[in-house]
C-alpha cells in the first residue's frame, strides 16, 4: 500500500481552515485496561466541497481516502520516502524495542467519501501505567519517524493527548496535564490556526456506575458508566488545563 503524502498534508491543511471536531474515547474496564480511540472528524467540510471538489479528492487520495486499518508499523513502512528514515527507524527500535511493539498494536484507518470524512487511530493498554507510557512513547515515534509529519505540517500537533497522565484505582479514574505538558500543549495548539469553528470532544466510559464527575456540564449516559463532554478549541488553547477531570465511582 503506498500513502499519498502529499495528499494528506493538503487534506489536513484543509480540514484546519474549515470546522472539524477531535474527538478522545476511552474505555476503561473494570480491571484497569483501556481502549482508547482518537478521532478528527471534518465531515462537516465534505457538504461545504463542490461535487467535484470531492471527486478530485477521492481521485488523489488513492489508498488512504478509505484505508482499512492498518497498524502504525505498517503505516510508517508505507511511505514514499521509507528509505530516507530506515536508518533512524531501525536504530530507535534497537535502542527502544518497545517502540517497535507499540507501532504493531496501534492501529490507524481513515474514511473519505461525499458524507463523511474522518481520520482515527486506536490502541489498548493493559493498565494506565502501560498507557501512560504508551502516549509517551508513541508521541516520540511519531516524532523520529516523522509518520505524522504531513498531518502536523504548517499546524502543529494536532494530537492532544500525548500532554496528558492518568490514574484508575478501584475508586477513581483521574486525567492530569503538567504545568510543562500545558505550555507546550499551548504551543502546539497556537500553531493550528484559527481554531474558533473546531470542538474538542471527550466520550469517557467504564464498566462501573459513576458517582462524580468534576464537569458539572458533563452529559452522563442512560446507564450511568459514562459522560461526555464537548469544548470549543480555542478554550483550550487559551487554557489547556480544562481538559483535567477526576471521576469517582460508586
């Protein structure tokens, strides 16, 4: 499978002048494990394309306009300029063989036709340490091996939650942003652009009922094991430390 670069570069460069929302979910089991899910969703932008505009896009988006899901490993050796990165590819996985393990288990998939455009990536974690680490991690891979070099060019990082650090006990499930982590979160997000149309969405979910959520305005679910949460981008931007919750179970 060869990915067109290029053409996601345009496309997220694209999706940033227009309204898109990034939406988190995270699943927590019972006994600690977590699914976690990362979505941009600009849908919205596809009814604002001319249906040619579309065409054209499908045209040159190739493979990855509806690519099914592949693991980040995969992805990475996908690209056009393999070659070029190898070298440093393979001297971080000997160095950090985890790397090499965690580009496997996440796995990326992407959907673009006339009603919907969205791009995800997902993975699971055995606990919050493991995922803690796992976000780390998996921000420094993106980083060395440049995988995400077309998605953040010319509009910082878009992915949000490689700032973050998480805790679950038997009575809480906390998210934490370091006073570090926010200032360089600030100054990712800066780098996006105008911000004012996108949202940021939570969809936070466990096994277990709820009793607390520190968002008074979070919408708790039907049966009590979940709640979500939307932001206007630019409130984030102007205060990272929005996305800090702490919720308590019965």
């Amino acid at each position: 499978m060869k990915v067109k670069l290029y053409f996601i570069g345009f496309l997220i460069l694209s999706i940033f002048m227009q309204s898109c929302v990034l939406k988190e979910e995270i699943h927590v089991s019972r006994k600690g494990e977590i699914d976690y899910g990362y979505w941009v969703d600009f849908s919205s932008m596809m009814g604002l394309m001319s249906s040619e505009q579309i065409a054209q896009m499908l045209k040159e988006s190739d493979s990855f306009a509806n690519m099914g899901s592949v693991s980040l490993l995969d992805f990475i050796e996908s690209r056009s300029d393999k070659e070029k990165n190898q070298a440093k590819l393979d001297s971080l996985f000997k160095v950090h063989p985890q790397y090499k393990e965690l580009a496997k288990k996440v796995k990326i998939a992407s959907q673009l036709n006339k009603e919907s455009g969205k791009i995800y990536f997902t993975f699971k974690s055995k606990d919050y340490k493991e995922f803690n680490a796992s976000l780390q991690d998996l921000q420094e891979l993106f980083q060395v091996s440049k995988a995400s070099e077309a998605l953040n060019k010319n509009n910082g990082n878009f992915w949000i939650d490689a700032s973050s650090e998480y805790f679950y006990s038997a009575k809480e499930f906390k998210r934490n942003i370091p006073v570090k982590a926010q200032e360089v979160l600030e100054s990712n997000l800066a780098k996006i652009g105008d911000v004012n149309l996108m949202q940021y969405e939570l969809k936070i979910s466990f096994d277990q009922k709820i009793k607390t959520v520190s968002y008074q305005e979070a919408q708790i679910s039907p049966d009590g094991k979940g709640f979500t949460m939307s932001f206007n981008l630019v409130d984030i931007v102007k205060n990272p430390s929005l996305l800090q919750y702490t919720v308590q179970f019965h």
